[in-house]
C-alpha cells in the first residue's frame, strides 16, 4: 500500500492515469453513440418495442418509489393502526371495483370440444416467467416443471370449470398489492392497485382467448390489451402525424380523454348488452 501511494505522486502514474482516463471516456463516448444509432434505426424500421428496451436499459435508474406507511381515511385523516389500514384498503377496492349485477345471463351455446393436453401445454408455454404467484402460491415455473400426469390434472379441471360454470374460490381469488405512485403516497388514489391471481386460472383464460380471438372484431384504432401493441404504438403513430403536419406548417388538434380507472370500472352489464 505504501509504495502504491509513493507511485502516485510519480509523472508517470499521472501520465498513466491520464492515459486511461482519456480511454475510457473515448470507449463510453464511442459506445453511447453505437447505442443511439442503433436506437434511431429501431425508430426508423418502427421497431418501437425494442427502442423502448434499449432507452430503458440506457437510462434505467433503480429508484423505488417508497410509501410513508401510513394512508388517510374518507375523512382525511392519517391511519398508522395495521388493521386500520387494512379495513381502509378492503373499502377502497370493493368501491373500485363495485358492479351492481342482475341475475346470472344465461346464454345458450353449442357444445365446444373438450380442452386438449396440448391446448393446456401451449398456454403454460407462452406464460411469462418470473411472476409473482397467486393466492395459492403456484408459481409458473412449478407448471413448466409438470410431467404428464400435472398436466392432465390440469386439463381436467379446465374442462370441468369450461363445461360447468364452477370456478373453485381458490382460483378466483386474488391479492391486491398497492403500489405507490409517488413518494410518501397518503391517499390510495395514490397507488396503483395490481392484482395477482392464480396462474391455473390464467392457463383457461390463455385456452379461452386463443379460441375466440380470430373471431373477435377488434377496432383499429384500439391498442390496448393486444398482443405486440400498446401506447407506445399510439405514441409513435402520434409523433409522425404531427411531423408531417409541421413539415407542411398545418394545424394539428389532439383531445386527450382520461377516464379514471376505466378498464377497472367496465359495467359488465352494459357490456353484455353491447355484445348482444
């Protein structure tokens, strides 16, 4: 340690150390460049998804967004008391979430073919790893680790809830996990509510989409909820319309409507009626 502190006061070291430093600051410089270029054609070739990536992989900053702890309740007052809290959190939800329902829609229908083991094994295939598992603690990759035997238990119970109606409690149960949208976040409209469910149930739900959804009519114009789009795409789409416009000095008028918790709130009600 002694001579390595001796050697730094050396013109040597100092030329050395300039040396490296130039060096490294040439590579970063060299290789920001390489990345934006790489980035610029992504945008060019519309490739939006993977810009996206790129941007976040170069700007990312682990910073998580940590709550106080503590909520308000209707009457704006702050609860430190965990089942307070938790009493607080079980009236927001059932509020967010209330959808006054008549009598059960009977609706009449053909017989379908029964689900398929392979049907059951494509979904589990296309499920992402790394998620957070459900009420019954089943992770996706316990189902990827499934020999025959699983998978048929599986597939039977898909088909006893497909031609029943039955769903078990377990597998329509969720948990809900705030998340806080904003530092020292008091208020619950403050937290972004996700709600993780039992991948079983996420496998009928996989089965039953891929069955309907080529006969599914699905705006053009709708983004949301579809496989390989999302805003980004409308973003994009946004961001080249008004190019255009400036390049031909045209006015460009864009209305921006926000519905609070609008896929949260759907009256299935009213959207049995729009189906009918």
């Amino acid at each position: 340690m002694a001579e390595r502190k001796k050697a730094k006061n050396t013109p040597k070291y100092t030329i050395l150390d300039n040396e490296i430093r130039n060096m490294c600051r040439t590579t970063k410089v060299n290789w920001l460049e390489t990345k934006c270029k790489e980035i610029e054609d992504m945008a060019e070739k519309h490739r939006t998804r993977d810009m996206h990536r790129e941007i976040r992989q170069m700007t990312s900053k682990k910073n998580t967004v940590k709550s106080g702890g503590c909520i308000k309740n209707n009457n704006n007052q702050l609860l430190f008391d965990k089942t307070e809290i938790l009493t607080r959190w079980t009236e927001y939800v059932t509020a967010l979430f209330d959808d006054q329902r008549s009598s059960k829609h009977s609706i009449k229908c053909n017989d379908s073919p029964r689900i398929l083991k392979s049907e059951v094994v494509r979904a589990i295939e296309t499920m992402k790893r790394g998620k957070a598992a459900g009420l019954d603690n089943i992770t996706v990759e316990m189902l990827t680790s499934l020999e025959d035997f699983g998978i048929s238990t599986i597939t039977d119970l898909c088909n006893d809830i497909y031609n029943t109606g039955y769903i078990p409690r377990d597998l329509k149960t969720s948990v809900f996990i705030p998340l806080p949208k904003k530092p020292k976040a008091q208020e619950c409209t403050d937290y972004r509510t996700i709600s993780l469910m039992s991948h079983i149930t996420k496998i009928l739900l996989k089965i039953i989409h891929e069955r309907i959804k080529n006969k599914i009519d699905i705006e053009v114009g709708e983004e949301g909820f579809r496989k390989n789009r999302g805003t980004r795409e409308a973003i994009l789409c946004i961001r080249l319309l008004a190019d255009k416009y400036i390049e031909v000095q045209k006015s460009i008028y864009l209305c921006f409507i926000d519905y609070s918790k609008a896929f949260d709130r759907v009256q299935h009600e009213k959207l049995i009626i729009c189906l009918q």
